[in-house]
C-alpha cells in the first residue's frame, strides 16, 4: 500500500473503531440505567449489541493479515496485557466492594476483558485455523454448537465468547480492500434509512413482546444457553441467524462511517486504554442506582449519557493514553525479569 493510499485510508477505520468504541462505552453505561421502564431504552441497547462486538471483531481480523506479527504481538503484549488487567480488576472489586470472586476464580475474565483473551486465542491460532478446509463453515457451525453447553456464563476465560465471535474474526481476517472499496460505494443515506428501519423493528418488536430484551441481549453476547430454548434446534437457528444479521448491520456501518479526519478518528486511534479503564466507572456508576430511585428517566439517561461522555474524553486523552502505557510498560518490564520472557518461549 502506497503512503498515499494509507493516509486516505487511516481515518476511515479510526472513525470506524472510534463510533465502535464509543457505542461500547455508551451501552454498558445505559444498561445500569432503569432497563426495563423502557422501551426506546431497551432497542438502543439491544440494537448496539446486536453489532458493535462483532464488527470490533471484523476490524482486528482485519487487520491481523500478517499472521507471524499478529501471533508475536499477542503473546509479547496481549497476555501480559491480559495478566495485568485481570489482577488489577480483581483487586479493584475486593477493595472497594469486599467481592473476592476473582480472586477465587482467576480464569474468568472480569467485566470487558474476555475480549483480550479472545484476541490472544484468535491470533495465535489463527495460522493453524486457516489451514483448515471449510475455515469459516467451521467456525460459523462452532459459533451456535458451543451453546450446546448447560451453563455458557461459567466458562473458563470466557471460551463460549472467543468461540461465538470468531467467525467475525475469520471474516475480517478473509475481507480484502476491494471489498471494503465496494461497501463504501453504498449509498449512506439508503445505508442510514436501512438502519432506522432495523430500528424502529426492534423498538416494535419489543414493544409487542416479540423479542425479550434479556434473552435477545444474552444472545447477541454469547452468553445463553441453548437449553433456555424449548428446543435444540431452535436455539441453533437463533444462533446461526445471529450471524447473517450482525453482519448485515455491520455492512451498513461501514457504508456509513467517514472517510474524513474527525474528532471521533482520534478516539478511534487507540482504543485499548478507553476499553479497558471504562468498566471501572461503569461498576462504581452501577452501585449508584439507589440514587436514582426518585428521579424521572430522562433524567437518569441524560446523566448516564453526560457520564458516558466525560469518560469517553477522559480515556482517550494523549495524556492518560501515555500514562497507561508507561504503567503497562513497566510492570511488563518486571515481569520479563521474573521470568516471563522465558516461560513464554517454553
């Protein structure tokens, strides 16, 4: 790719990752509002996760094509990345909330971080997956069959998500720039009205109790069983339809980012220190909800919104960004002279 071509091409997925991350940001803060008083509340959340996990999983197939980097960088910078997180989210909820669950249950990735995990698994297997006849018939099958299991939210580091998502990964992975050429070609007004329509069928739906927001949300991330359905197969085929269906959404919002350098571009630039240190805000905003008890709802969304907003600008500043990672860098350093280095190359 010539210099050209990649300065045209940058803003395009850093708006991208940012309308992604900021759509992540902004659900997991609604979702600790008053849910089920209503409606309008419950199709904007369950319309972003019908979407923004598995399109965030297109974009790092995407631009993990350079299978020998992607592999080196995920275990000399995701594990540890991981390691790090997992302990800190651990020790947050003992302090402040007296919680030892993952102390006790290291293997659970807590709140967000079954994402890094899934990452790790996605590039360091990624070599040996492609090889493999039918790759993405596979992975697509394995996506609804791993619900097959009794009870998908226990699962060690989060495997029923890595296993649910990495179809969108595969896909990434397998998606060329013409192809991303052709999408861009797609009208953003019709793109736009295809997406308010989707929108509008989700509130109705809702509305007349044909979609239940917990189930369809559980859904959407991996997290039901199938045995929650009155039958296998119909378990499966919500699974299977899942995937067409974030896809399909996901075409319209590639159709519809900017190709423009913006403000959200440099949100979108680096997302993992915002994705990381919300969940943080989101838990201790979760443990306000008894304050809301007399406050109308549009109040309580509005200062969800406001919240979500300052945590947004204060996440993706240069300055916390450069204070994030000297923090990474240098427990990394102590754990390559405790020996990590080496354990890894074991």
């Amino acid at each position: 790719m010539n210099n050209a071509l990649r300065s045209r091409r940058e803003p395009y997925f850093d708006n991208l990752k940012g309308v992604l991350i900021i759509l992540v940001v902004l659900a997991h803060f609604l979702g600790k509002g008053n849910v089920k008083e209503s409606v309008m509340l419950q199709s904007t959340i369950l319309f972003i996760y019908s979407f923004h996990m598995p399109l965030f999983a297109f974009v790092s197939g995407y631009f993990s094509k350079n299978v020998h980097k992607s592999k080196k960088s995920a275990l000399e910078d995701l594990l540890i990345i991981y390691v790090i997180a997992e302990a800190s989210w651990a020790i947050f909820n003992l302090v402040v909330y007296g919680d030892d669950y993952y102390i006790r249950n290291i293997f659970m990735p807590g709140y967000s971080l079954w994402y890094v995990v899934a990452l790790f698994l996605w590039r360091v297997t990624l070599k040996s997956f492609i090889k493999i006849k039918g790759a993405i018939l596979i992975s697509a099958l394995l996506s609804a069959l791993i619900m097959l299991i009794s009870s998908p939210s226990e699962i060690i580091l989060g495997l029923e998500r890595v296993v649910g998502f990495h179809i969108y990964f595969l896909l990434g992975y397998y998606c060329n720039e013409n192809a991303i050429e052709r999408i861009k070609k797609i009208k953003a007004s019709l793109a736009f009205a295809i997406l308010a329509l989707m929108f509008v069928a989700t509130y109705v739906f809702l509305s007349f109790g044909i979609l239940d927001f917990t189930l369809s949300k559980e859904v959407m991330m991996h997290q039901l069983s199938i045995q929650s359905f009155p039958s296998i197969a119909l378990g499966l085929s919500v699974y299977l339809l899942a995937i067409p269906l974030a896809l399909g959404i996901g075409v319209l919002i590639l159709a519809v980012v900017s190709e423009s350098e913006s403000f959200i571009s440099s949100i979108g630039r680096d997302t993992l220190p915002l994705y990381l240190s919300h969940t943080y805000v989101v838990k201790l905003t979760g443990s306000l909800n008894s304050y809301f008890g007399g406050s109308s709802l549009p109040f309580e969304v509005s200062f969800l919104i406001l919240l979500s907003a300052a945590t947004i600008l204060m996440f993706s500043s240069r300055s916390y960004r450069a204070g994030f990672y000297k923090f990474i860098n240098n427990l990394k350093g102590i754990s390559w002279e405790m020996g990590f280095k080496r354990l890894l190359k074991s």
